[in-house]
C-alpha cells in the first residue's frame, strides 16, 4: 500500500527497531558459533535471534504483524527466563 505522505516514526519504535536487529544479530552470531552442539539454548538461540531480525524488519517497513510478533517474543522470552531461573535454583547452580 502506497502512501501519499510519509509518516513520521515515533523514537520509541525507532529504538525497538535498533535494539531487535542488535539483538537479533547476537543471538545468531553466538547460536552460530557455538552451534556444534546441538542442545536446546543454542537452537532457543537462533530463533529468537532470526525472530528478532524479523521484527526490526517490520518495524522498518510499518508493517501492522511486527508489533504483535514483538509482544509474543516478549511474552515467550518472559517464560523462557523465568523457566531458566527455576530450572537453576532447582539444580542449586544459582545459589
């Protein structure tokens, strides 16, 4: 869909967008290179890595899907910490 004007970016979108490339690119570059072993973090990884690539590249086309990818990436990234928190005091790594 064609605009006839330009809209004007909120900063706050903006950063999203820097931050989910940074971090997508991150989270690709360690899944990548630690990837000889295939356990479930590095796989976790590189997902959340190409996910996050997905979503700065929706939010630089202004595209409605990205902001409901980015709260379920949120959502699932809230579990998937929470989960390891657990999993590290059950196991008495963390204390």
């Amino acid at each position: 869909m064609l605009r006839s004007e330009p809209r004007k970016v909120p900063e706050g979108v903006r950063m999203i967008t820097i931050f989910s490339f940074f971090a997508g690119f991150y989270f690709v570059s360690q899944g990548v290179s630690i990837f000889s072993s295939n356990s479930p973090e590095n796989i976790a990884m590189m997902i959340d890595g190409i996910v996050s690539i997905m979503i700065g590249v929706g939010f630089t086309l202004d595209v409605k899907w990205a902001w409901t990818l980015r709260v379920i990436l949120s959502i699932v990234l809230i579990v998937e910490g929470t989960l390891m928190l657990l999993l590290l005091i059950v196991e008495g790594t963390l204390l």
